[in-house]
C-alpha cells in the first residue's frame, strides 16, 4: 500500500462524479506583493541572513531554490521561519484552517512487501493478519462523515474485482461520503494483478466512485534511501506517473513525505521540488503531508524526529511548495500540541477525526485513535485560527465563527 506510518489536486482537473472543479487559482504560484512591514521582514526581524535572503525573494515574487530549502532546513531562527511560513498561507487562506470529518479504513493488513519500516504489515502465513468484510467496511461508515480514507496492504488473494466493489458499495450506501482512496503503489499492484494499464485501473475506480487518491507511498524520493528500506516498493518516477496519470484523469491527489529516518536534508528538499515540478507538469495535488516516521518496532532509528524538526519541515514545504495549495499538520502523528503549533508554522489544515487509524499506531503513533470535531474546532482556535469544516475535495462545509451562538460552535 501506501505509507506504512499514514493514512492520507490549473484548470483542467475535474471530477466527474462529484463535480469537483478546480481553479487555477487553486494551483498556481501566487506571486508575492511586497508589503513594508509583513511579518517575516520588518514584522519579526530575521536573526538569519540566509532567512532574509529567503523573505526577499518572496517579496520579490520569485521561486525559492534547492539552495534556499536547505539554508531554511539549517536556520536556528525558528521563529523566523514560522513567521515566512506564516505569511505565505495567510497570503492565500487568511486565518482558514480546514478539517474534515473523516474515518480512515485498513481493508486488511496483509501485504506481499517487506518494507523494513512497517509495523503495521503481517505475511500472509501470519496467521494474525486480518481482512475486513465489505459488510464490516460499511458498519464503520456513517452519513455525517464528509470523507473516507482508504489504505490498505498488498492482499495475497484478493483480486482487483473486490478492491473495485468495496468502493462501488461505500458509493451506492453512502452517496455523499467522498471517497480517497488507494495510494499510488496499491494502483500499480491492482495493475499487475489485473494486468491492465493504469489508466484502465483508474478509469474503473472513478465509475465505482472514487474521487480522489491520498498521498503515500511516495516515502522519500531517493533511490539510496528506497535500496536500504522498501526495496520491493515502486520507487519515485512510478509514484510520480502514476499521479500524473490520474490528474489528467480528473482525479485529484494529495502527496507525502515520510521524514525522520535515513533521509538526509537534502533528500527532503529535493523530494520536495520534484513534487513542484510534478505538479508544474500534470496539476492536480491538493495537499502536501509531511509524515512524521514513528519508530515503532523497526529499529532503524532511535527516536522520533522531534518538535523542531517537525516544525520545520511543515515551514520549509509551505516555502517550497507554491503550487500545491493545501499543507497538513497530521496531528495523528505529529501529535495535538505540535500539530497545533504547525498551524502558525504554515499549515492550513489538521486533517480531521479520522477515528480509526491502525497504521502509524501500529508504529506506536502518539496521537489518540481518534478525535472528536470539538476537540479540532478547539485546537485550531487555540492556534489563534479560523476552524473551516471541508469535505476531501476541500468544498467547504462550514465556518466555525468566533462569534456564532452556542460559544461558537455552529452544530449541523
Ligand atoms: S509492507 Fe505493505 S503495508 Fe507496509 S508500507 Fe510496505 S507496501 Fe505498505
């Protein structure tokens, strides 16, 4: 599947089944105006002169390099950072921080692959692996939800057939349930098993119902990094063409990067210009999530990344990444408090209740199993930011604002 530790789209990209149409607005760069005194600059004095070449440059409208994601990787001003990280989401959603009410499902956690970093997979011979029915799949589901995240491992028997009818069932009882789902190595698995293209496996989908497809397994695009831990894993030219595939299809994608393990800086950085350049070439991300590696069982690393590094890297890729419009602070793995503080290093989204996560917890994640929709309303109020309730199609559910009756909660 996807991402052992997750889970979790210019003119032209339009899904059919939903009506999603996105704007170019949506997709492109916006150009930097420069304004006297924005934080960043005047606003919070930058201790770092690589922070303030960086802030000039955005002033001035231009792209930030592979130079520039390093040095911002490097500065020990971090409050420097969040603060130009800060401004760049305002510039395009205010004070908006989106969530969504979702349910993450994990058909089964039998997988044919061996990543070394995932606790979450069990062999086929392992006798403790589980698959869930498509009855049982449907029992975890409720009208209110706004959006299913679906990923799964590799099942050893299961043919495309069934993966096509458990989205074609969640389609027929649940019609206003968004549906994201399969993660780019799950696609190409679906097409070897089937022996069909791609585009067939995707075609098939979007008539079953799916709307969109989350972002992991992307892991990190480095060659070296996949040789020494998913080896048996499509590596970054497959994932990048089959989300290419599927936005020229209509189907928008979010995109990863798992972070804290073997991968240098470097890696980060590049990996994240190439999703720039992707989605300069086929448009269609709709947001960016940072994963957080959890240590978990693996043995590969001692600890986790840690609250600076987290916070930094939520910055660096709201910097680099113009053109993809939506950055997530996953709360399930960063955990509530630095999710929280990534809303003012960047981020504009929390993801949302998710209520069933098994993988990263699988990897000992920190956050809870799941969060109730007061609980985000608080946590992003707490940021000192506007909660705006979406579906996975980022169409807007509802305002959460200050001064709506019931202490500013407004109930459906
Ligand atoms: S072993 Fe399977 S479930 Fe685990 S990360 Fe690899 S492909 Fe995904």
């Amino acid at each position: 599947m996807a991402n052992q530790k997750t889970d979790r789209a210019d003119d032209g990209v339009h899904s059919a089944s939903t009506g999603f149409q996105a704007t170019p607005t949506n997709f492109r760069a916006i150009p930097a105006v420069a304004t006297p005194g924005r934080p960043g600059r005047a606003g919070i004095p930058l201790a770092d002169p690589a922070l303030d070449r960086i802030a000039r440059k955005l002033d001035r409208g231009d792209r930030l390099d592979f130079a520039d994601g390093v040095a911002a990787f490097h500065t020990n001003d971090l409050a420097g950072l969040g603060s130009l990280a800060d401004r760049e989401k305002s510039r395009r959603f205010g004070d908006e921080v989106y969530f969504v009410l979702n349910r993450q499902i994990n058909p089964t956690n039998a997988c044919v692959l061996d990543c070394r970093f995932c606790d979450y997979a069990k062999r086929p011979s392992d006798v403790t692996h589980y698959a869930l029915t498509i009855d049982e799949i449907l029992g975890r589901l409720s009208p209110e939800l706004r959006e299913v995240h679906i990923v799964s491992g590799l099942h050893h028997e299961w043919r495309f057939a069934h993966y096509v009818e458990i989205i074609r069932q969640i389609r027929r009882a649940f019609p206003d349930i968004t549906i994201k789902a399969w993660t780019a190595v799950e696609i190409d698995f679906f097409a070897k098993i089937e022996k069909i293209s791609v585009e067939e496996v995707l075609s098939t989908m979007q008539d079953a119902g799916l709307d969109s497809m989350p972002g992991g397994g992307a892991e990190v695009f480095s060659e070296r990094v996949r040789q020494e831990l998913f080896r048996h894993k499509i590596g970054a030219d497959r994932w990048l063409a089959i989300h290419g595939i599927a936005h020229r299809m209509g189907i928008p994608t979010n995109a990863t990067l798992l972070y804290g393990h073997i991968e240098t800086i470097e890696e980060r950085v590049t990996h994240l210009l190439r999703l720039r350049e992707a989605e300069e070439t086929a448009p269609g991300f709709l947001a960016f999530i940072p994963l957080a590696f959890q240590v978990g069982h693996s043995g590969i690393v001692e600890r986790p990344a840690g609250a600076v590094d987290d916070l930094k890297t939520l910055a660096v890729s709201r910097l680099l990444l113009d053109n993809i419009p939506h950055i997530k602070a996953y709360w399930v793995m960063l955990g509530e408090e630095t999710a929280s503080l990534g809303l003012n290093f960047g981020a504009d989204d929390m993801d949302g209740t998710v209520q069933e996560e098994k993988i990263a917890h699988a990897a000992l994640a920190a956050g809870p199993l799941g969060i109730a929709r007061e609980r985000l309303v608080a946590l992003i109020r707490g940021a000192g930011k506007v909660p705006v309730e979406r579906d996975a199609l980022y169409r807007i559910i509802r305002r959460y604002e200050r001064d709506a009756p019931g202490n500013g909660m407004v109930r459906p």
